[in-house]
C-alpha cells in the first residue's frame, strides 16, 4: 500500500520538532508498506529554511520505504500573521502540484494545523480515487481563535467553513487527543478514531545523566528545570521567565529554555531586562539528540496559556519528558493533567501562575528524591500505556483497514 501524507509541518528525527509522522511512517514501512511525505522546507518552528535558496522541489529518501518531497513554500512565515497565512497557501498551491504528480497512491493522509493543506489532501484523495484520512492535532482555528491571532472576520468564517467541509468529507477523522472528540463529532466528522500522542521509549536513554550537557553549560551542581519545544504565543513563556525571577537568589537552581519561534527574541529581553543569571536559553535541537539534553535535566515544563480550550490537548512534549524519566511540571489543565495525576508523573501547576511555578521547583529542588520518582513513574506510564509504538501499530490496521 502507498500512502501519500500532505503534512507542511513535518519533521524528520534530525530535525526540530514533533516526529509523530515519521516514527508513523516507519511503522507502516515495516509492515511492507510505502510512505511519501510532501512538507515544507521551512521549519514550522524557527521559520527558517533548510538552504539558503528554496527550490520548487527537493527529493529525499532517509530509509527505504519513505520518501520525503520538499516542496516551494514562501518563507516569511513568522514575519506576521498575513505573512504566515501567505505561507500556509502557498504550500497548499505547491504540494497540490507537486501531490498530482506522485502515482499509485492508495490513501490520502490530510493533517492540521494548518488546516489549509487539509483541503490539498482532500482534493488529490478524490482526483485519485483514494480513501481520504483526516488527521486532526490541534482544533484550528478555534485555537488561533482564542489566542486572539486570527482576528479578520473573512479569515475566520472561511476557515471555519473548511474546518466542517473536512471533517464532513473525510472518509476517517483521527484525532490524538480524547479531548478533541466531541468538538469534531459535534461539527460532522462520521467516523472519528482517537491514535493519542505518546512517546517511543527506545529514543529516550534513562541510563545516561546528561552530564556532559551539564557540563557544557556550567550547570554541573545545580537542580535543572527545562523547557523544550516552540517558542509561541500559545506557549506563554513568560511565565517561566517570571518564576526564575522569583527564584534569582536560588543558587542551586537553572531554568533552561530549548527551542525556537517568533516568541524567542521577546522572552530574551525580558530576562536581559530583569537580569537573570539563572535562566538559559538554548537553540532547537533535532529529536535523535534531544535525549541527553533531557537526561541532563531533572524535572521539565510543559506550559500553555490558561484558555478553556487548551484543557482539550495531549502535547507531544508531556509524553517526551515522560519517555525520558523526568518529572513533569504542568501548567495546563484538563485532560492531559489526568494523565500526569493519574501516572503520578509529575506536579500540576495553575496555568498562568508564576509564582505557583516557582514554589513547584523549589519544592522539588528541595526533594530530588521525590522529582526522581515521578519520573520513574512517568516512564513506566510511557512503557505500559503510551508507547507510540503501540500506537503506530493502531494507526497502521487503520489505514489497512480503509484501503
């Protein structure tokens, strides 16, 4: 079987990011079959593109079975929200083209954000004659809605309308949350199947002690709180910038945050202007070297803004901080702090509330012990109930199974 995923965001394991879909990807390939991949060049997260001068198509085979078409995408994408919409069309434009041109496709793979490729999947599923399975990850736009960067009228009723015309049409709808359910059954999807994000364990050594990251950063002594993934408006991570000023005079205790987006630049200068020497910021690391940069840590953050909606999701990096052994600090409600509860995996925290984060670390700085046993909780969750490859494996009898 051939599947051809739409997917502008996607990741590579030597690349920043989410990996869900390649990890997905081989899985199929193991059990005989085909995945091609059309993505964009440009990093989802930094905005930056892979060369210094984007062609209309770049073709890559990391692994036999996978093959990966980058295809021309305009690359102001964190320039502004217009120019981030201008970016999200034109991948819907060349992955379309580049889409007609790749034969014998057995099933569309459709995922959103952003949503508009979603409609590519779409039409080159039916131009093929192929199942068409939509991929819901996060509830665009209602998400874009609340956060408050999709604010023209015509914008909104659009993506509105293509949000229910997809998930209407979709012959599946797979979400990876059991939060995202309701919204996508109450606005038409027929058939909704839940694949929850999770964690590979075997990419997370818990062997090893990070020291040599540590070391690097001249953190060898200290109880180290991290924070890896996207710098956004949704991340809210001046909160973690706040509780490090509440902690400046903890001399035992680093915040270290990994990763990159249009919010970076903004978190830098405030933690300039107040003066902090106990927070550090380091750039995107791909997924196949993140595992030391976890192990070096001894709890880590996950953090949203505290909006209503946010109480719907399962983010990738829970499950990651999970897989790695590390107690986990929550700082968003709803279904994914069940997880945390339920696994005893780690601390929740009000979402939103700096100083409640900062008495979170200090209590675990105080009691290591305590911080290791919920990681050792954490992975043993990872192992027994979200192991992705078990969900891969769900995924893949799926697609079987629509063929």
């Amino acid at each position: 079987m051939h599947i051809l995923l739409i997917h502008q965001a996607f990741a590579a394991l030597d690349e920043a990011g989410g990996t869900r879909h390649y990890e997905m990807a081989r899985c199929l390939v193991s059990r005989g079959h085909r995945v091609t991949i059309i993505a964009s060049p440009v990093s989802y997260l930094s905005g930056k593109a892979s060369k210094d001068k984007i062609s209309w198509l770049d073709r890559k085979n990391p692994e036999t079975g996978i093959t990966i078409l980058r295809t021309y995408t305009y690359p102001a994408l964190h320039h502004s929200f217009f120019h981030r919409v201008l970016s999200f069309i034109s991948f819907m434009v060349s992955s379309f083209l580049v889409g007609l041109g790749v034969g014998k496709v057995d099933i569309v793979w459709g995922t959103s954000p952003p949503i508009f490729q979603g409609l590519t999947a779409w039409l080159l599923a039916r131009l093929k004659g192929a199942p068409f399975l939509f991929e819901v990850r996060d509830l665009w736009p209602a998400f874009a809605i609340a956060i408050g960067v999709l604010r023209n009228r015509w914008l909104i009723s659009t993506s509105l309308w293509l949000e229910k015309f997809l998930y209407r049409v979709a012959d599946r709808v797979v979400v990876n949350s059991p939060g995202f359910i309701r919204h996508v059954t109450e606005l038409g999807a027929k058939w909704v199947e839940l694949i929850p994000n999770g964690a590979d364990p075997s990419m997370f050594d818990i062997n090893t002690d990070g020291c040599d990251f540590r070391r690097k950063m001249g953190l060898d002594n200290h109880f180290i709180v991290l924070y890896a993934g996207a710098h956004g408006l949704s991340n809210d991570l001046q909160v973690i910038v706040q509780a490090a000023n509440y902690l400046r005079d903890r001399k035992d205790i680093a915040f270290i945050m990994v990763g990159d987006g249009k919010e970076k630049p903004a978190m830098r200068v405030q933690a300039e202007t107040l003066g902090l020497t106990n927070l550090f910021f380091v750039p995107s690391i791909p997924k196949n070297e993140i595992s030391p940069v976890l192990a070096a840590a001894d709890a880590c953050i996950a953090i949203l803004k505290p909006l209503e909606l946010y109480k719907t999701t399962y983010p990738n990096k829970v499950f990651d901080y999970m897989a790695a052994g590390r107690a986990v600090i929550l700082l968003i409600d709803g279904v994914i702090r069940e997880v945390i509860e339920t696994t005893g995996a780690g601390i929740a925290v009000p979402p939103g509330n700096p100083l409640a984060l900062a008495n979170a670390v200090s209590a675990l700085a105080s009691d290591p012990f305590h911080a290791h046993q919920m990681g050792a909780a954490g992975r043993k969750a990872i192992e027994d109930t979200y192991n992705r490859q078990k969900f891969a494996h769900q995924f893949a009898l799926l697609l079987e199974d629509m063929r």
